[in-house]
C-alpha cells in the first residue's frame, strides 16, 4: 500500500509535468472552428493592425498565435510552435479569423496549377539555352 502525501490531491496535476490542461478547456468545448478551411498547410497571416490585447475574452493561446503569425506560417508549424492538437488551433484560429485579427491563405488546388506539358515545355526551353 502506498502512503498518500499529505495536502489535497488533484487530477489536473501531473508531478513531472506540472499543471495539465485539457485542450477541450482551451477550446471552451468546441471541436470545430466557427470558420471552416483551415487546411494543414494554409498560411496563416496575422493583420498588419492587429492587436490581441485590445480583444478582451482572448486567452493566451490566441495571443501567442498571433504573435506566431507576424510572418506567414502554417497552420501545421503554429500547432508544432504551440505545441497543441492540430484541432485546437484550428478552432483557436477561427476565434482569430471571425475577430479579423488573422487571415488565412489556402494553397492553390490542382486546378490552378499549370499543366504538366506546359512546365515540361519550360525545362526544355531552359535547357536549350
């Protein structure tokens, strides 16, 4: 039998790692972003006028991804830099996009990519110079 250390025991606090929070705390709950299409690789841009502090009900996380997103970033590398599940961002993000404190830049789809004869024509134009 193991002897309980005196003073009151909680869950939300792990020896090694100190306080624990749980990401639905962080999200309020919400599992999904109040603004759909943040795709892995999206950029992530913070407005050239933005500034969190002037928006009260923001939590730290949110300041924190603005300050990330001075330069253009992706959503994976802001989940890496925070070190929080992809999901959590990606809602903390729409917290951010609907108070227009970032802007969000998805990548080209296929569709607006030039066609593969066309860049082939380009490197053997290239080369034959």
């Amino acid at each position: 039998m193991r002897a309980e250390s005196p003073g009151p025991q909680h869950e939300w606090l792990d020896a090694a790692a100190g306080p624990v929070v749980r990401p639905y705390t962080l999200t309020g709950g919400r599992v999904r972003p109040a603004v759909e299409g943040f795709d892995l690789v999206a950029f992530v841009l913070a407005a050239p006028t933005a500034d969190a502090a002037g928006h009260p009900g923001l939590q730290p996380e949110h300041r924190r991804l603005v300050e990330l997103a001075r330069r253009p970033v992706a959503v994976a590398d802001l989940a890496a830099d925070l070190d929080l599940a992809v999901g959590v961002v990606r809602v903390l993000l729409g917290d951010l996009l609907a108070r227009g404190l970032v802007a969000v830049h998805r990548p080209p789809t296929a569709a607006h990519l030039p066609d593969d004869n066309i860049l082939k024509a380009v490197v053997n134009g290239l080369r034959a110079l």
